[in-house]
C-alpha cells in the first residue's frame, strides 16, 4: 500500500511548486499516472521512489513514513521500490549482463540469474538480443532492457517512468500484459505517461494539471476528464 499525503515539492533555486498538495491511497494492482507535459509526473515518481525529498507532506509505503525513518530503514525501504528512468541507464556489456547484475548484487549464484535473466528477456520479446553489446541497441530495446533489469528482481512497487515511449505496438502489448501479471501477483505497478496506453491495464488513474491532482479514480472516468485538460 502506497499512500501520499498532502506531497509538495519545488526544485532548489526554483521558486514555483511543480507538485502541490496531491494526495491519494493506493492498495493493489496499477496506477497510471497521466498528464500533459510538465504536469509533475515524473517529479512525484521520484518522490514516491524516495529520490527527492518532499517539501511538505509525506509518502508511506506499507506503513513505513519515507521520510521519519531513519537512514538505514530508509535505505532498507529503498530497495523494495524499483524507479525505472524515462532515459534507459545501462552499463557497458552485454544485455544479459546488464539484466541479471541485479541479482549478482543480492548474492544468486550464475546458473540462477541467467535463468531469471533469459525468462524475463523472453517475456518481453527480446531475448534474441540477450548477448548483443548495450551500445549497439536501438532506442527501444535499451528501454525495454533496463525494464527487464527492474523486472528481474521482483520489486515491490516498480516505477515506470514513460515505458512505452520509444516502443512498438508488439512491444508494448508484451509489456502491458506482462506488467498486468506482475500486478496480479501483488507488485504495486505505477506507470507516468502522456500517453494514454496503460490507462487500458490500470485499475487506478491519477490525473496531473501543472502539479495538482485533477482527477484520481476510475481509469473509464479518467478518459473523460483527460478530454478536458489537454482540451
Ligand atoms: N531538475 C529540475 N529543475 C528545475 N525544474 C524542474 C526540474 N525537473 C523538472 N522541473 C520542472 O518541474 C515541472 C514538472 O516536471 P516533470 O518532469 O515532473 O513533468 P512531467 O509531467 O514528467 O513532464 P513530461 O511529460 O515532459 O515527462 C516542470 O515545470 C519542469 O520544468
Ligand atoms: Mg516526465
């Protein structure tokens, strides 16, 4: 369970707030998170993800206050939620590498993290890419890559910063169906994008306009409201 109380945030040296006041409780399943262009979402992903630092208010994850803890549950707390950047962050290597580095960090022996590595691959439709060179992707696979990345280690809550910006409609269809299993199996699922894709999948919808919450409910409602703000 996520929640969110009364969250602001402004960027240092900026004097405006770009999220203000927004609020909402989220228990099962996946949240998309829609709004036109600098409308804040990607800032309250980050603030969820405990990456930037509330001005006033709070995010509570399962129960935990993000910002009461101290910095080692913080840190603890951290390592449940997974951000995934709208901007694919790879290392050099391969895909498969890039993919099961992960688990390595959390101690799975070889033969486990190249199974869970190749499954995840396979899921998305690219494992036929799993021992090219990151440098050597398209736009696309490397957003789909660092997907996989975040997949593999079974969050639970897995952020997605704009994942189907740079996809194809095989692509997408793979990962919002695969992101549905992932929710069914308790993974909190939140999707920031100005496209109105994963509204289709979500249970929930959270509306942005210039950093207030215009609507937050029913994804079939959402499509309404979505009509007014980008007019
Ligand atoms: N690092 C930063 N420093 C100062 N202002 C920023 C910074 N990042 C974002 N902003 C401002 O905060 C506001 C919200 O930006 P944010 O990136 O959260 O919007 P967004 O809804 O994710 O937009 P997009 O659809 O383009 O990804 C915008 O007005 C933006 O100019
Ligand atoms: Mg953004």
């Amino acid at each position: 369970m996520i929640e969110v109380k009364d969250l602001w945030y402004k960027y240092p040296r900026e004097e405006r707030y770009v999220v203000r006041g927004v609020t909402f409780s989220f228990k099962e399943g996946i949240l998309s998170i829609t709004g036109p262009n600098g409308s804040g979402k990607t800032t309250l992903l980050k603030l969820i993800a405990g990456l930037l630092k509330p001005a006033r208010g709070s995010v509570i994850i399962g129960g935990r206050d993000m910002w009461s803890l101290t910095e080692r549950d913080r840190t603890m707390l951290r390592r449940e939620i997974v951000y995934v950047h709208e901007k694919p962050v790879l290392f050099r290597g391969t895909v498969i590498e890039n993919v099961s580095y992960p688990l390595k960090l959390r101690g799975y022996d070889k033969g486990y993290r190249l199974t869970r590595a190749t499954k995840v691959l396979r899921l998305l439709g690219i494992e036929g890419i799993a021992h090219e060179k990151v440098r050597n992707l398209s736009a696309g696979q490397a957003q789909l890559v660092s997907i996989a990345r975040a997949m593999v280690i079974e969050p639970k809550c897995l952020l997605l910063d704009e994942p189907t910006s740079n996809l194809d409609a095989r692509h997408k269809d793979l990962l919002l169906r695969l992101l549905r299993g992932f929710a069914q199996k308790g993974t909190l699922v939140l999707i920031a994008s100005h496209e109105r894709s994963a509204l289709r999948i979500a249970s929930q919808a959270l509306l942005l306009r210039d950093g207030t919450m215009a609507f937050y409910g029913n994804p079939i409602e959402a499509q309404e409201v979505l009509h007014e703000i980008y007019g």
